[in-house]
C-alpha cells in the first residue's frame, strides 16, 4: 500500500480541466436554445415528453406490483465495522479491502456492513460478492483522491496472466465469499479474459453503497483504443448508491450489467443505480452496459490521449422493451480534441437491444461533435437515427419514444457550446 495525497486542484489540472475568466456570460450560463423535436442526428425532447424522464422512472421495477426504489443519502455510522489501513493503524482490522470484504460476508448478517478504508493507495481488485445484507465501502480522507482502488487490467489479456496478476498468494480460494466470482473468469475458454472480467472493481452487491474514493484502472495509454478495455468499476448489483467516486479508466470505464451470479447477461432482471457528485474518464464507452443508471451532478471527461478517433461517453446496451437505460442529469461533459467526440452509441449485444439515453439540464462542453453528437451501435454498426415525430394540425409532436424503428437517445434543455443543434441541410 502506498499513502498518498492529491488535491482537487492538482486533479482538475490531471484531468486537462482549465478555468477562464471571461468578460461575457460564459456559453454554460447561456439559457439552452435546444428546441424539440431537433434533428434526426439531435433529437430533442419537449418539456411534456422529458416528464417521463425523471429519477423515479428509472427507479420503477420492472415488476409494476413492486414498490419503486426510494434511494436515501448515504448515512455513515459514527463506528465502521471493518477498517481498511497499514498494519498496527488504530482501529484497523484489514490490510486489504478484499479481506475486509470477505470479513463483511461471512459475518452473514441481513444488516448492512460499514468497511472504512484509511487514506492510501490499495493496488489490487475487490470483489464483492452478493449477499444477505449489503455492503458500504466509503474513504476515511478529506477528498475522494485521498483513497485510491487500482490495478491495470488490459481485457485482452490471457487468461493465465490475468489470473497471476488478480490473484496472488491465493487471494481468492474455495471456501471465501468471492471465489465463485473469480473462478467464472478463471474457467474462461476464451484466448483473452474479455471486458467482463477486467475489472479493478466488481461488485453482485444488492444495495452496495461507495463513497469518497477513487476506483482507477491504471492500464492507460499502454495499449491501442481497439479493443483493449479497462474496466474501472463493475456492477451487477441492484439499488446501487455511488457518491463522490472518481472512477478512471480508458475503455467501458464504468460498466453496469443485470448479471447473475453465472457471470452472464440476464434478459428477465433490471439493476438499479444512483451516481451522484462523482467523475467519470475514459476515451471509449465511459459508461456501458444494461441497466437503468442516473447521473446526478456528475462530471463526464472524455481523453484522448490513445486516440484521436471518435470517443463516446454513454454506450447502453437497454433492451428494447424496456424504457429506461441510462439518465443524465445536472452533469457536465467535456472532451479533449476537436469535435470528434460524442456523447454515445447503442451497444447492440443482440438483436433485441435499442440503448436508451437521456441527457438533460446539463452543460456539455468543448470537444463534442454538434453535427453528429450520437454514433452508429457498437458491434451492429446499426445507423443512429432520431425520431423527430410529425406535427398534428396544433403544431404538437407526435411520436412514439420508443419506437423500435428509431434511436432511444434524447436530449432537454442543455446547454454550453456542444448543446448547438445543428440544422439538417435542405434536400
């Protein structure tokens, strides 16, 4: 473990964030000029439309007998459970965040288990397996910067190096709570371990809660943007709370699925998670995956500093019966580079996918492309296309929001030089 310190100046300066000062009002304080229905590449939502995209929505179960999930703050205990630092620390308990894991499960209690984790730098994964009860995670600093989970994983990896890499002196052995985890990668026939075991942090927790840390995939520009994702943080989980996380990485940084236990995409289970006052970076699909996900107070960077091809931030792979997917609200986007990123693409795992995205009353910065901010679907290559609708005879909008002909991503009163709907050119 190594104990270090980052302020949140010296991160914004990592990060490629600069501050101007400038005599008129700033393009983010601008009022928005994003008028619906925008344009096939931009569509944009009316204000009666963007009513079915609030929070709630996306925190319905799928089952409409069941109550909605009502996500409070994060409450901490005055007294953690399990305490994360370097031997002979006051209070600790674990030298390692697995081991603290691992402590939390076995406790088998129906009651949600507090895991501090003292300032440091802790390379290596945590994997947190389901569970009776759930399980907080949360950084002992003044700044999330100040606790740091990571480790460089490359998905394209061998199964062998992997393995070595994840998993020395036995850290994950039959008989502990999260073997099952590691041995469905392990077992993998494949010549490469694959996105879905590349992840620093994995979690099947239902109500896992992380708080004031950084979760970092260390791979960075050691690899090509092709197909070398590094996968931050990864969840399974249903009725997820993440606040103050700066996940890091480069590729699927954030990737959310509706997996079981199998290590498997599920077609009958929707997870549910909250990100709020948190930082997303990655150069290719920040955020990918099926489930329904909101961003509140969120800042998304896009780099590219292995790349000067098109980065994306929101890759969901929704299936196309259900509504919600990923929703951003009071967030900021910015980009490196010269228009060539965009703010997603539908990640079409099978024929019954159609992603679905909203971004709203947020600030979307330089970097992005205006003329085409949404791509065609990863691996379908299927083109992106909006559903502008047609006008009744009162000048209203009519269409179908989830019309399987169209694109399910939309956008509401956002502003900032890369909100500029572009018009479409005359035929």
């Amino acid at each position: 473990m190594n104990i270090f310190s980052v302020s949140r100046a010296a991160l914004a300066l990592a990060f490629g964030v600069t501050l101007t000062a400038c005599s008129s009002t700033p393009p983010d304080q601008l009022p928005s000029d994003q008028a619906a229905p925008g344009t096939a590449a931009r569509p944009v939502l009316t204000a009666g439309e963007a009513e079915n995209f609030v929070a709630a929505r996306y925190f319905s179960d799928t089952n409409p007998s069941a109550a909605a999930w009502k996500p409070f703050p994060i409450r901490l205990p005055a007294k953690a459970d399990f305490v994360v630092g370097p031997a002979g620390g006051e209070g600790v308990t674990h030298t390692t965040v697995q081991a603290a894991v691992d402590a939390a499960i076995a406790l088998r209690s129906s009651n949600r288990v507090y895991i501090q984790i003292l300032p440091g730098e802790y390379e290596g994964t945590v994997y947190v397996p389901a569970a009776p009860g759930s399980v907080t995670l949360y950084g002992a600093g003044a700044q999330s910067t100040d606790t740091k989970l990571s480790l460089a994983i490359d998905s394209e990896m061998d199964t062998t190096s992997w393995r070595r890499l994840v998993n020395p002196a036995g850290k994950y052995m039959p008989g502990k709570p999260a073997w099952y985890m590691f041995d469905s990668c392990q077992n993998k026939r494949n010549a490469t371990i694959g996105v879905m075991c590349s992840a620093v942090v994995w979690s099947q927790n239902k109500g896992l809660q992380l708080q004031n840390l950084t979760i970092a995939n260390n791979l960075g520009d050691s690899v090509d943007a092709g197909n070398h994702q590094a996968v931050a943080l990864r969840s399974d989980g249903d009725q997820v709370q993440i606040d103050k996380v700066n996940i890091l990485g480069r590729q699927n940084t954030f990737f959310v699925t509706n997996s079981g236990v199998e290590n498997r995409l599920q077609n009958d289970r929707q997870t549910r998670t909250l990100v709020t006052n948190s930082y997303i970076e990655g150069d290719v699909d920040l955020v990918a995956g099926r489930g329904a996900v909101v961003f509140d107070n969120t800042d998304f960077r896009v780099v590219n500093s292995r790349t000067q091809q098109e980065g994306y931030v929101f890759a969901p792979a929704t299936q196309a019966n259900i509504f919600y997917g990923f929703l951003a609200v009071n967030s900021r986007f910015n980009a490196a580079g010269n228009g060539v990123a965009q703010l997603g693409r539908s990640l079409d795992v099978d024929q019954a996918t159609n992603g679905q995205v909203v971004i709203r009353d947020s600030v979307i910065g330089e970097g992005f492309n205006n003329a085409t901010p949404w791509a065609a679907a990863a691996a379908s290559q299927r083109p992106f296309a909006g559903n502008t609708g047609v006008q009744d005879d009162k000048g209203n909008i009519q269409r179908n929001l989830n019309d399987t002909n169209f694109n399910r991503m939309w956008e509401f009163n956002n502003r900032g030089v890369g909100s500029k709907v572009v018009a479409e050119p005359k035929k």
